[in-house]
C-alpha cells in the first residue's frame, strides 16, 4: 500500500516541479516586456522615431516586424503606464501577464488601478477582458450623462444695473467655453497689439504712452487713456468686438450652419426651426452695420 502511495506522489511531484517551472519561464517574457515598454516610452517621448516615421508605431513596425496594430498597442501600453506604476510593477514581477495589463490599461486610471490590478491577478485573461469591456460600457454610460448634465446646464444671463452698465454671467459647455476664449484673445490681441507694441517703445517700464501714439481704431475713441488698460478691461473691449463682428457677419451664415449651431448636441434637445423675421427699419439698419472700429476688425479677421 505505501509503495501504491510513493508510487503516485512521484509523478505528482514531478508534474508540479514542471507547473513551477513553465510559470517561472513564463514570467521572463513579462518582465523583458516591461523593460521594453519602458524603452519604447522613452523612445516616444524624446521623439526617436521622428527621422521619416509618422509615428513610434510605425516605426515599430519596421523597425521590430511588429504588427501595425500590435505595434499600436504596445506604444498605448507604454504610455498609459507612465502613470499607473503598480501595473508596471506587476508586470515587471511576472505578476500580470501582457495580456491582463494591455486590457487593464484601457480603463485604468490612477484612481481605479488598485482595484483592478486585484482583478487583474484574481481572474485569467478572458475574465479580465469581460470585466473590461463591461467597465467601458459603464463609463461611457456615465460620461454620456454627465455630458447631458452639463448641456442642460447651460446658460447665460445678461442684465443691466441701475447705473446702466450691464453684467453678463453664464455657464458653458468646455468646448464652447474654449471657443470664447480663444475668440477673445484673438480679439484682444487684434484690439491691443499696436498699443502694446507702441508702449513697449516708448515706456517698457510703466507702460504709460503718449495719447496721441494710440490710434481712435484701438481704443475706439480718440486718445481715451494714456495707460494700458487693465486685463478685465481689456476682455471687455474684446467681447465688444467680437460681438460687432458676429453682427456684421449674421446675415452672412448660411440657414443650415445657424441651424447646426442652434441645434441640441444631445437628443434630449428639441431644435427649433429658424424663422426669417420681416423686414423692418431695424433689420435694414443690421445689414448695413458696420464697425466703429474698422481697422480693429480687419486685424482681427486677419488673427483668425
């Protein structure tokens, strides 16, 4: 009987000596993988393949015999670990293999790395694939409500105090708020590039100039101050002029663009069809606007 039982734990000691030593092997690639992806985001970063490439993949792919598409993926990779280091280690380990991280590093974020780098060395690859895509689908669920929340939260309110100036206050979406701010530095950079050129020349220190050195089309009147104003004003002056040059160019857009732009960038937004209004003494009066300052509008044209 104990010759039975020795009989059958030789072959079982044997057979796991073989598991150990398949999974240590198996652990040598991982880790020269984690190497390599090191240096191919060093590669990346100081732009080594920018001698004809188009790309580090590109170059990848030429250079190493990668697939596009692999060679793709194994610059995504390096990149995204920059910033999650505990899969990085755990690669470098021969914790996770290639597999787990490549899927890992398509949700990860240095919020959410702990939790999945445990699912990671929890599950096989096809279960961290599932858990993945399964992760993806929630997130997209959830920015495209939080891209709902914030249109509906849109808004923009504009109202005269009792001295007569008047207060504009509002929200916009990111891509919108982006817009208007380049828009207003263009224009600013139209209204008061000549002012500052001019000041620097006269006054680098104070930045205080002369009144007749600045031109009526800067300031919008005659000689208005002799210093630069401050760069609150100076925002003011440009949401001015692109609010001119929007009137000016009303009557130039299209119907199908000014209904694009009025147009919802979500389903839930009812679009409003765009009524032509009659024509009367003050719609004939917008078609002959013209800006008060000429030349501000040109150079700003010009800066767009």
């Amino acid at each position: 009987m104990s010759a039975d039982i020795s009989a059958t734990l030789e072959p079982t000691a044997e057979l796991d000596r073989l598991g150990d030593e398949i999974a240590e092997l198996s652990a040598h690639p991982d880790a020269a993988t984690a190497r390599l992806l090191d240096l191919i985001r060093e590669f990346d970063a100081r732009s080594g393949w920018n001698t004809g490439f188009r790309s580090c993949a590109h170059w990848l792919s030429w250079r190493v015999g990668l697939d596009r598409g692999a060679a793709r993926e194994r610059v995504r990779v390096a990149r995204a670990l920059a910033t999650l280091p505990r899969l990085a280690q755990a690669l470098a380990r021969g914790e996770l293999s290639y597999a787990k991280v490549r899927a890992l590093t398509r949700v990860a974020t240095p919020e959410t790395e702990e939790r999945l780098l445990a699912i990671g060395q929890a599950g096989t690859a096809d279960h961290v694939e599932r858990i993945v895509r399964g992760w993806r689908c929630v997130d997209r669920q959830a920015e495209t409500k939080e891209t709902t929340r914030r249109h509906r939260s849109r808004a923009l309110h504009v109202y005269q105090e009792e001295d007569g100036m008047v207060v504009v206050r509002g929200r916009l979406e990111p891509e919108v708020g982006a817009v208007l701010v380049q828009a207003l530095t263009a224009a600013r950079e139209a209204l008061y590039q000549a002012a500052r050129t001019a000041s620097s020349v006269s006054d680098p220190i104070n930045k205080n100039v002369p009144a007749e050195t600045f031109p009526a089309d800067v300031w919008g009147a005659p000689h208005v101050s002799a210093e630069m104003p401050s760069m609150a004003q100076q925002q003011a002056d440009a949401l001015a002029l692109v609010a001119e040059t929007a009137l000016h160019r009303a009557e130039s857009i299209p119907a199908s663009r000014a209904s694009a732009i009025r147009s919802s960038s979500t389903s839930t937004c009812r679009c409003w069809p765009i009524r032509t209004p009659p024509a009367s003494p003050s719609s004939r009066k917008a078609r002959t606007f013209r800006p008060k300052r000429p030349g501000a509008w040109r150079a700003m044209r010009a800066a767009w």
